[in-house]
C-alpha cells in the first residue's frame, strides 16, 4: 500500500520529469536524444 505522502512525491517526480522531457523534445514527436550533458541536467533536476 502506498501512503499519500508517497504518492504526492511520485506525482510531483512525474511530473517534472514530463516537464523536462517535454522541453527537449521541441518537435513534439515524442523522442529525445540526449548528450551526457544533457541526462545530467535532467537527472539533477527532476525533483524527488
């Protein structure tokens, strides 16, 4: 069973991971590429 706190934090991960996902992927074709760079930024700004 997951308690909410849990599942608000899971909510907000997914959602800036979607929000950063999305300002990569500036066609709008659902696929990124990434440098290594790049998946550091993310990864560092994805809130938990």
């Amino acid at each position: 069973m997951v308690r909410l706190d849990e599942f608000i934090s899971i909510c907000i991960f997914v959602q800036s991971a979607r929000n950063l996902y999305s300002s990569f992927d500036t066609t709008k074709q659902g696929k990124v590429t990434l440098d290594f760079n790049q998946f550091v930024y993310c990864t560092a700004n994805c809130r938990i």
